[in-house]
C-alpha cells in the first residue's frame, strides 16, 4: 500500500518540505530507498527496521520501497527517520491514513525507538507554517522551538510507539505552550557585569554606548592591561533589547547549527561570539561540504568580538569585509547557494604595537617599522568599515584606586534603549532596524541635512579625504549621537563627535 | 685617463680605509701619482691585504665603466682638491678623500651658508617629532642648511619638515649613494635629491653596515656649524656624533626632555656636560649668529570662545588623553569633543596620536 508523510528539511537557513512517501508490495523482501540521499539520510533505514523492531512492530517480509521528494534536492540529516518510521506503519495499515494526514512529522529514533531532538527544527516548522500546515508532531527536545510559531499546533513526542499510539487516536498529547512574554521577562532579571566597575576611560566607554546604540562596529586600540576586554565583556549589559523578530532570526541560526539549548525555545540575550584568533576563514564565515553558519551568522543581530585582530590570519579578517557590507553571507555550491544572514556589530580590540606599550616611548621597545608593520597587519578596507576608532591608555594607579563616581550599566543602557526606540520607530516601514544599517538611498531618505551641516560635512570630507564608504559612515554615526541625545535633527555638533571617534586615518602612529 | 677618474679608482676601492687612502696621497702627492706607483714602493707603505685590494680596482676599463654608471645614476664624485669639495670638511681630521654626490645644488656645500646638523633617536616619541617640527620650522625663515643622516626618525623628520618648508637640506648616508635607507624614505630619497643634495662616501649599490653609521656621523658633524641633539636615548648613535663635534670644534645643542623619559637621558647628559640647552629655534639663531633672511609677518591675533579657552588651558606641551582632559573639567566626553575639534580647526592644537592632544 501507499502512503504519503510530510516531513522538512533545511536549506541555508530556510526551511523546505519533503514529501516521504512509503509503498509496500509484494515480492521478494528488500529495504529500498531513493531520492538523492546523503549518507546519513541512507543510513536512516538500519535504524528505522530496528526501532520499529524494538517497538514490538514487525516488518512483513514484502519489497518496501521509501521515496524523498522532490527527488532533486539532496537530503541531509537525520530528521526523516520519524516520518520514514510512520510511513511505514501506515503502508503497513497499522496507523489510519487519514490520521498521519497534514501533519509534519521530524525527528531522529534511536535502536530502542526513542526519538532525538534534531537540529534546524525552527526554520523547517516555520517554513511548514507558511505552507498552510497547522500541526506537527517534533522531538521533546525541540517541543520548545517549535512552539514558538504562533498558530502551530505542536505535539513533542518521546518515543515512536507513543507516537504512532497518537496517530491511532488511542493517547492524547497536550499540545506545546511557551509563554514569549514570561521568556523575554526573564531575560532582564539576569544579572550584567556592571560599567561601574571600570574607572575612567570615559572615552572608551562613550564610545561603546554610541556603538552599542546604532549596533555600530568599533575598533579599541591600547595597551595590554589598559581595559580593553573587561569593557567588551560588560557590552552584553548595554546592548539593545532584543525584539522577537530579531529573536525568531537568531534562534534559527542557533537550531541549524545545533546551538540551541534543549528545552529552550528561543534566544532571548543577544549573543557574544568571541572566537579564538586561530581561527579559519570557514569557521568565520562559515562553509563546510553542507555550509553551516560560521560566527559571523552566529553573531547575527548581535555582537563579534575579536580580541588581538592583528593576530587573526589576514585571509581571516577579508573575508568578513563583503558581509559587513550586506548583512549576509552567500556560499555557494555547485547544487545550491546558501545566504546566511550575519548582520553582527564587530568589536575588535588589539595593542597598538608589538611590545604592546606604543605610544608610551618609555615602555615600548619596539623599531618603528615594527609598530608600522603591525599596524597594518589590518587592512585600509577593513578599517574603513570600522565607525568608531578608540584609542585606549592605561589608568593609572592613583586613578584606579581613587574612589569617584562611574556610571553604571543600568543608565547607559536607558539611554541606548531609548535611541532603539527612536530607531524602531523611524524605520518601521524599512527592513532595517539600527542606523549602522542604512544604505546609501536610506541614508539620504532619513538623513536630512541642515545646510550648514552639510558644508561641514563636504569640508571634512575634503579635510579628511575620505572615501565615499567613510563620508557615510561619518553620517550614520552621527544620526545615532543624535538619537542618543533625543534631537531630531542631525548637527554640528553631533557631526564633529561623530568625525571624532571615526579617526581611522590618524593611526595612532607617527 | 682623467684625474677624476684616478680619484674614482680611489674612492671604489673598498677595504682600505679613509686614513690609509690619506696617508697614501700624502705620500704621492695624487691620485694619478699614486696610480703610477712602483708596486715595490706600495708594499712598504701597504699590508698586503690592503695591496691586494688597492690593486683589485687597479684596472682602467673598470674605472672607466664605474664612471659611466655614476653618470647614468646621476651621480658625481668630489674629492680633496675638487673645486666643489666642501671647505668645511677640510679642517677636520680624517676628511674623506673622495665624496659621492647626487643632485645639482652644490651651492650648499659652498660653507657660505650656515649649516646645522640634526640629529636623534631612531624610534622619536611624539615630543621628538613635535620638537623636530617647531624647531626647524622656526628656522626655515634663515638662510641655513639642515644637515641629517636620512635614518628612520628624528633625522627623517627633519628632512621631511625643511622639505616641507621649501628649505635647504643635505642628506649624508651611511649606505651606497643610491641606496635610500631604511627602505621607507625612498621617496624622501628623491625628494631631497631633486631639492637638496646626497652625499655619501660610498659607491654605488653598497649595503649598510653598522660599522658604516659612525663614519657617516663625522662627515654630518664636520660639514655643520653646531649639532643639534634631538631625543637621544643614553647610548645612542647620536651621541658619537655630537662626540664627533666637539672633536672638530663644532657647537653642540642638545634639546632637555623630562628625566623620566629613556629617549631624553642622552640629552640630559649632553646638557649636563656642557653642550648648549636649546628650547627654541631662537637659541639656534643666537648659537649660529645667523641673519634674518626674511621678517616674519606679525602674528595673527586668534581669539577663543569661553569653553575654549578653558578646555585649551587643560591642553599641556605634551600629548595628554582626552580622558584625562575630561576629569581635569569634570565634564562629559561629549560636552569637550566639539570644541576640542574646533581648537583643532583653529590650529591651536593637535592629536600626534589618536585621542591624544597637543598644543601646537
């Protein structure tokens, strides 16, 4: 008999429907099946006999013969195991076919018939959604994720003979419920490291709430001990909050590469990737035979530390230049191209030379053309991408012991929630949602100029000779200065602290 | 064969050195003389390395063909008793029997013209750089040559600024005439070429060594007034230059720094025995005695804002970091940023270094 299960799949980080159909025939006994089957799709059918075996059903020894379709797409994972499974049961007539109807069904079996949480399960439900499928049945461990879509009937089964009991009518589940609300609620009890910590460096510190406000890249160049990873690590505590938009993205990154916490439904903090500099170009930008998310996806919507990025392998750093730029990354491969999103906000820090005590000629026991060479280990183009350039000097010791006032995380982040909202607001009906985000048209849509302002900018521009790259990325600085201190418009002097911390061209060197 | 070309033959043959070759003039009174001499009389006045050597370039087709090269290298040869060889040089002891040159200025080895060396530590701090800069711009309005060694820091900063200022300049190297080095001042190589002049005892295409540097020192020494000793950490290159001064009975300057600071000690101690202390570009003009060549215009008045003035006030000789100036005031980063930028606008101040300021 024939039966038909639907059942997805993922493509980059887009869901897709696969159709598994089952027949069973007479003839001699043979486990046949096709369509353009990875290896550890092939292998799903060892563990679908013997889960089933373990299950107390028993195949009949006919030629049982399992189709994924569309046949053309090449079938990765281990998610059709639980469909292949109840196709079977229903070609078998064990399970009434109108029952399995309209249902997408995902998940991995073990030998005893247990079934495993898989990856990617978000996107697939999802995509389902769109389709005009309304209930699911998904792993325990993905009942969370899948909840997520509003309207998705989602049942979480544990084992294949509890689901196939479902599918019979004989056991009620109670469908998934994740309260959204209550998550993101407990999102903003969890405790931050705290600014207040950190003495002086009011720089460096304005310059990472301008930052953390328009998700813009920054660039801290200092000495070793002067602060600069403590600052970074309290950026978490000042970023903007994440809307569920920006959530139900980041969570479909996180469930493709398997990142997801069981039994957590969504990402509620915006991540802090902070990858070690021995990093390869494919873990950054991410590739691999089936292109997974490399960090700058998984720092999607959220933030990209690079520690000591003079380390970092230069074909490393290039390839996050064309991404910076678009907000996502295309891989391609001969059957199909993936674009993963990777919108992230880079934080890079490094010393200024190799002894890590330029510009302090006391210390610093470097050659000049040392601190030249290393100064350039970072290339022009990816400076020009970086809006806020810091330099960051030691505190010194009288200072650090001094008692005095530090604001603390709680008020810089008022602020920046503030200037999200305005940014919220303003770009309600664009597909951006922070002004680092602006493109050249956007830009001149919503960045209007006074006229003194804009001799200003055409000065500096001259004055600085910046590139076309720099002239707006000096005006989307400052649009979030501005925002930061609630002005509508765009002036003077917003333009000048914006001029300020972009200072790309004044290495700190000689 | 031509009398320079006999100079020539003397001035390619490397591994004897300066005073051999002086002694051996002496003796022959020329360099044609000494080309013609009786091999028997050489080897009681050479070892025979030194005759192996002398003799290695003893060859005329090869003298001829050096020359040819200079020439295609824009290069001329001086030497003792040459119409252009500068007078300066012949007073002090060990002048270099033959000098390399490149460019067509000769009028500034003449010695009508006062001639100042500068000279100083190779990794300049933002002080040395900004002393550099004021000091040699103080004197551009002189008629003076500056003199310097074309090295990485203090001596290149001082090329650069007199460049920049439409003044004289002569570079003395301490590697082959056509040889820019380091590396990096290959463009200010040509630039001082075309507007000022190259010297260097050495031939064409020949490395730097590090025993070269020392020699190259006596030759800035010997062809300046008085040395001016910028940044000089307490054993440096620089020193044996000013050392090499005294020997010729030039004036030696050197500019004070704070205790504190590894690059100034050279200096300090410089001062300490005596060499003159120099904190403007007017102390040069009273050690040279020179004469005013062109009247400054009188200064323009520039007047400041309030804040300006205040945040300006907090803004010292040397870099300070913006944070600082901010506790200084009591006041927000981003209260100071905008008139900080405008100091910097007006000229009054400046960022050597990234959120560091000065005032200029």
């Amino acid at each position: 008999m024939y039966s038909s299960i639907i059942s997805g799949g993922i493509l980059g980080v887009e869901g897709i429907l696969i159709r598994v159909e089952t027949d069973i025939h007479d003839g001699l006994p043979v486990f046949n099946m096709v369509g353009y089957l990875s290896s550890c799709v092939r292998e799903a059918g060892e563990r679908v006999r013997t889960a089933l075996k373990n299950s107390m059903y028993y195949l009949p020894p006919k030629r049982i013969t399992i189709n994924l379709s569309p046949a053309d797409v090449r079938k990765e994972g281990t998610a059709f195991d639980l469909p292949i499974a109840i196709g079977i049961l229903v070609s078998m007539g064990m399970i009434p076919e109108k029952n399995a109807k309209g249902i997408l069904l995902i998940g991995e079996l073990s030998l005893d018939g247990h079934v495993n949480a898989v990856r990617g399960v978000l996107s697939v439900v999802h995509h389902a959604f769109k389709q005009g499928i309304r209930r699911c049945i998904v792993p325990k461990g993905n009942g969370k994720e899948a909840a997520l879509i509003a309207g998705m009937e989602v049942f979480a089964v544990t084992t294949l003979s509890e689901t196939a009991s479902f599918l019979n009518g004989d056991l009620d589940l109670i469908p998934e419920q994740v309260d959204i609300k209550q998550i993101f609620l407990r999102q903003e009890s969890e405790p931050y490291e705290d600014f207040a910590d950190i003495k002086g460096q009011a720089v460096l510190k304005r310059g990472m709430e301008i930052a953390a406000a328009g998700m813009h890249n920054i660039l801290m160049t200092g000495a070793a001990g002067s602060g600069k990873s403590m600052i970074a690590k309290r950026l978490p505590g000042i970023l903007p909050r994440l809307t569920f938009e920006e959530s139900i993205e980041i969570t479909k990154i996180y469930s493709i590469a398997g990142l997801l916490p069981e039994n957590e439904a969504l990402i509620t903090k915006r991540p802090f990737r902070a990858p070690h500099h021995t990093i390869t170009p494919t873990a950054l930008a991410g590739g691999g035979v089936i292109p997974r998310p490399g960090e700058i996806s998984l720092s999607h919507n959220a933030v990209l530390f690079l520690d000591e990025l003079p380390e970092f392998n230069r074909n490393t750093l290039e390839v996050m230049r064309q991404p910076m730029e678009d907000g996502a990354v295309t891989i391609s491969r001969l059957n199909a191209t993936y674009r993963f999103p990777a919108n992230f906000m880079l934080v890079a820090a490094r010393n200024s030379c190799p002894c890590g005590h330029y510009p302090d000629m006391n210390k610093c026991t470097c050659t000049l053309r040392e601190i030249r060479r290393y100064q350039a280990k970072i290339s022009k183009p990816l400076l020009d991408r970086i809006d806020i350039n810091v330099e960051v000097t030691p505190v010194e010791a009288e200072k650090l012991f001094e008692k005095g006032y530090e604001e603390s995380s709680e008020r810089i982040r008022e602020r920046v929630y503030h200037a999200q909202s305005r940014q919220q607001l303003r770009y309600q009906n664009e597909q951006i949602r922070f002004n680092s985000q602006l493109d050249t048209s956007l830009c001149d849509k919503y960045i209007v100029l006074g006229s003194s302002e804009k001799d200003f900018l055409v000065h500096m521009y001259q004055a600085l000779s910046l590139s076309a790259r720099g002239g707006y990325r000096i005006l989307k600085l400052a649009r979030t200065i501005a925002d930061l201190e609630d002005c509508d418009k765009v002036s003077i002097s917003h333009l000048k602290e914006a001029v300020f911390y972009r200072n790309i061209d004044k290495a700190g060197g000689i | 064969m031509t009398k320079e070309q006999y100079y020539l033959w003397l001035g390619i043959t490397n591994g004897i050195s300066n005073s051999v070759k002086k002694k051996l003039l002496d003796f022959f009174g020329d360099a044609e003389a000494l080309w013609n001499a009786d091999r028997n009389v050489l080897k009681r006045l050479l070892n025979e390395q030194q005759m192996q050597r002398l003799m290695k370039t003893h060859n005329r087709e090869d003298v001829e063909t050096y020359g040819r090269n200079l020439e295609k290298n824009h290069v001329s040869l001086l030497y003792i008793g040459h119409p252009y060889y500068p007078e300066k040089l012949l007073s002090i002891p060990d002048a270099p029997v033959t000098l390399f040159v490149r460019g067509s200025h000769m009028e500034l080895l003449s010695g009508e013209t006062k001639s100042l060396a500068v000279v100083g530590a190779r990794n300049l701090s933002p002080y040395g750089k900004q002393t550099v800069e004021e000091i040699i711009r103080g004197l551009l309005p002189y008629d003076i040559v500056i003199i310097s060694g074309m090295a990485a820091g203090i001596d290149g900063a001082a090329h650069q600024e007199v460049l920049a200022g439409g003044g004289k300049t002569v570079a003395v190297l301490g590697s082959g005439i056509n040889v820019p080095y380091p590396e990096e001042h290959k463009l200010l190589y040509r630039a001082i070429s075309e507007q000022g002049l190259i010297l260097s005892e050495y031939g064409l295409n020949l490395r730097p060594e590090a025993w070269y540097f020392p020699l190259r020192n006596r030759i800035i020494s010997g062809l300046s007034d008085a040395v001016l000793v910028i940044e000089a950490k307490k054993k440096s290159g620089s020193l044996i230059t000013a050392d090499q001064a005294l020997e010729q009975g030039r004036d030696v300057g050197a500019v004070p720094g704070r205790i504190y600071d590894v690059n100034s000690i050279g200096c300090n101690n410089l001062i300490k025995n005596g060499a003159a202390c120099i904190t403007s570009a007017d102390d040069l003009v009273d050690l040279l005695r020179l004469d005013q060549k062109i009247v400054r215009g009188k200064c323009k008045k520039i007047t400041l804002a309030p804040e300006e003035k205040m945040v300006y006030s907090c803004v010292r000789l040397e870099p300070r970091h913006i944070d600082d100036i901010c506790r200084e005031l009591d006041l927000r980063v981003s209260d100071i940023l905008g008139v900080l930028f405008d100091l910097e606008q007006k000229g009054m101040i400046k960022q050597p270094v990234r959120n560091h300021f000065v005032r200029t």
